[in-house]
C-alpha cells in the first residue's frame, strides 16, 4: 500500500475547509440529539463561542507556567472554581488535565509513588469498584498497581461490606464514583470515606461524569448523598469540564485536599541537559485553547446557566426512567442518581442487543453496556427535546425484537452477544484487540465487528455454549 503524500503545493483554504466538512459524513448526529454518549452538545452557537476562546489562545503553552501567565491565571481560576464548587478547603489545589483519562491516570501515580515515598511499598494495590471506569484499569495496568475489586450488591450498586478487610499493607488508594458510568449510579462515598480514614488511606471521588453537574443538581433541590471533600476522607477528585461542563474537548481537572498530595503528582528533572524541567501532570505541551475554552464557558454559563441546563437534563432523565418502566419487557438497571442510566431487558425472549440494533436503524446512536446487557444513555439538556421521539422508536424497536426473536442472531446483537458472555474472556480480549488494531494500519483500517472470516474451532464451540445458554435463560 502506497503512503499519503503531502501536496506538492498548498491548497486553497477554502478547498481544505469543504473537505474536512465532507468528512464528517457519517459522524453521529449529536447537533439533532440523537447521540447518546461523547458529545456534550448545546447548540452551534455556543460551538462558535468556544472555537473563538479556544482559537485566541490555540498556540499559548502551558508547557511552562512561568512563560504563559494567562494560562497560567485561567488555569488557577478554574481550579478555583471548582474547589468552591466540590467544597474544598482553603488548602484544596490542582492542575487542569487533557481528559479524564489524564485526571484517573495522575490519581494513581501520586498515590503509588506517595505509598512508595512514606511507606516503603513495593507491590502497591488499590481498591476499585467493579463499576469504576475503564480509565482506572488501563492505569492499573500503566503504572503497576493491582486493582482488587469490590464486587456489586443484586441491584449493581457497589457492595463494599468487605472494603474494611481488603485493606493490606500494600494499598495505596481507595476509589469512589460519583456518578459511575455503567448505571449512574453513586457509591456509597460517606462510608469509603470513614473506612479510609480509619485506615490512614487516601481516597479518591472519580467523579469525571458528576463533577459539573452534580452539584446543580443539588441546588436545584435533587436530594443526593453527600460524595464531595464534605466527606472528610476525601483526598481528591477528578471533575471533567468538557463533560457536563460544556467546554471544549480536552478538559479536566484533578484536585486534592492540599498542596502535600499534590507534589507527589508532579515530575522534577533536575539533571537533563536541557535545563531544570518540572511538570504538573502526564503531558508536556499542554494546549492553551482548551484552558481559554474551559474558563471562557465557565464565565459564559455561571451557576444560573449551569442550574438550568442540570434541570433541563433531570427532567429528560426522568422522562426516560418513566418511558422505559412503561414499556412491557423493559427496566431501569439499578438506580440512577445522575446524569447517565441503563436499561435491559425482563423477559428472556427480548434480547437487548437486538433492540439497540433496530433504534440504530432508526437512526440513534447507540452505546451497550454488558453484565447484565443492557442499553446505555448519558443524558444531556440536548435530549430534553427528542426523549418522547426515542421513547417512541425504542417502543417500536422492542415489539420488532419480539416479533422476530431471529434478530438477535445477526448483526451487532449477535457479535455483542457473544462477546459479552464468552466465558473465556481472555480469547475475547484476544480477539477484540486484532479488530481495534487493524483500525491502525498505516493509511488507516476500518472497524468492523462483524468478522468476515469463519470462526476457527474454539470459536464455533464458544458460540455454540451461548446459545445454549441463552435458551437456558
């Protein structure tokens, strides 16, 4: 295959332009709402607010803070923000983050390397909820700490009657979410965090999908357990800005309880040849517009546009729960207290995954959550507006997934089927990683889950036990 070349001579500005439109073609349509997870969309207006923010800074560095003091204010002003928003202390200090993924990613790091510094641990371990975001995994796994895991009671809340006792010599860290992902819902924080404290362990809120909206919610007058540092076990947290913040994509922030913690975040090379070179976080060059971005919107919205947008997302929040509890075949998983929920299927005849097929075909975007499988939505204010149209397609789309129960052997129902209950999860990790690679090739692949290629021995047998017991129920 032949590389892509650069262009002898440049092109026509106004050429490049049409082209990148052109290429959104086939994105999901989140201007109309029907995409539920991603974006955090509000209207092209605000979209153009934000690119002028981001534009007027999109070459300032927040490489060196003593360099590029506007960052540098923005970036102590959000954090500000934030701090008085989650209840942080006079002492409460962080650094703004590319994503969430960067926020969970520095938590680790500074508690392992801090266990490493005050307790001489060599084989660090945290604690994880079963439903604690990937992000946590992928930085057990970067920075070598072990994550054991706190399994979920029946109704998928985190069960954490064993917290106490699975707390050794080698734990560096506890995790609680607020929300988390899979069924929105908020850990039990109040208790991790007396437990925590009683064992001298730091515990840290991912509160990445909640951090923005959450606690309009609660002035809104939405009743929701404490989870913030009003919990004085609290040690830190993680907030997104370009979630339910409606900032520009990458934004976050990490905060801790006082400036102690967060030096054990940050990175100091006296030696380098290039000079003396200290870091706050994972990145290097950090991308000036997302801050200008971040803060502009901040400054936008206020406490009065962001109370609105959380009661223009709770009312569509209960529009669905009350949508789905109405249609025969279909619950709530768990229960909900924030922005995101998930539903699946209660009778055995109606696969799930077919269903989410036939709301595709209708045109939404659709994400599927496994153990149970079931249906995901992050909700936004955007969605207020389409609700009763999903709540009408997804009743549509569960009687044509009864009427022809074949459906859910083809298509995404049948490949997500079979890789949500495969009880060799390693061969479906196996599998999944040469899909995602090809994706990589030089000059690019497609993503294509419906493999082409037959299936080898293992493979047909897999198969074979999930259909079997599918009819086992």
């Amino acid at each position: 295959m032949e590389h892509q070349k650069l262009p002898e001579m440049g092109r026509a500005e106004d050429d490049i332009l049409g082209q990148l439109k052109s290429f959104a073609d086939n994105d999901p349509n989140y201007r109309d709402g029907r995409t539920w997870s991603l974006v955090y969309h509000l209207d092209d207006a605000h979209d153009a607010f934000i690119a002028k923010a981001y534009s007027a800074f999109s070459s300032a560095n927040g490489l060196n803070p003593a360099t590029f003091q506007s960052l540098k204010r923005m970036e102590s002003e959000i954090i500000s923000t934030m701090a008085g928003l989650l209840h942080g202390g006079p002492d409460t200090c962080g650094v703004v983050t590319a994503g969430g993924t960067e926020s969970c990613l520095m938590a680790v790091k500074t508690y392992r390397d801090m266990a490493r510094k005050q307790r001489k641990v060599t084989r660090p371990n945290m604690i994880l909820p079963k439903t604690a975001h990937v992000a946590w995994f992928k930085a057990a796994e970067y920075f070598g700490v072990k994550a054991r895991i706190l399994p979920m009671t029946a109704e998928y809340a985190t069960d954490i009657s064993r917290l106490k006792r699975m707390i050794n010599a080698g734990t560096v860290m506890i995790l609680g979410s607020a929300p988390e992902y899979p069924h929105g819902t908020i850990d039990p924080i109040a208790e991790m965090g007396a437990i925590a404290q009683s064992k001298g362990i730091s515990l840290h809120i991912d509160a990445c999908v909640g951090g923005m909206i959450l606690p309009f919610m609660e002035r809104n007058g939405v009743d929701l357990p404490d989870w913030d540092f009003r919990i004085p076990g609290v040690t830190s947290i993680s907030a997104d800005l370009h979630k339910y913040g409606y900032a520009a994509k990458g934004a976050s922030t990490i905060l801790y309880r006082n400036l102690e913690l967060l030096k054990h975040q940050m990175f100091v090379c006296q030696d380098w040849p290039g000079g003396v070179f200290a870091s706050p976080a994972l990145l290097g060059t950090r991308p000036g517009g997302a801050y200008a971005a971040a803060w502009a919107v901040m400054q936008k919205l206020g406490v009065e546009g962001y109370c609105r947008l959380a009661r223009d997302t709770c009312d569509a929040v209960d529009k669905l729960k009350t949508g789905i509890a109405a249609i025969d075949g279909l619950r709530v998983l768990g229960h909900p207290q924030g922005p995101l929920l998930a539903y699946g299927s209660t009778d055995p005849k109606l696969n799930i995954y077919a269903v989410a097929d036939q709301l595709e075909q209708a045109g939404w975007s659709i994400n599927r959550v496994q153990n149970p499988d079931g249906i995901h939505c992050m909700v936004t204010a955007k969605h207020l507006h389409v609700a009763d149209e999903y709540l009408a397609d997804l009743a549509q789309a569960v009687a044509t997934a009864r009427a022809h129960p074949e459906l859910a052997k083809t298509g995404g129902a049948a490949t997500y089927g079979m890789m949500a209950h495969v009880p060799l999860r390693g061969m479906v990790k196996s599998k999944v990683l040469d899909v995602f690679a090809e994706m990589y090739r030089a000059g690019g692949g497609a993503l294509t889950l419906n493999d082409s290629k037959p299936p080898n021995l293992m493979e047909r047998g897999m198969a074979r036990y999930v259909q079997w017991k599918t009819r086992r129920g």
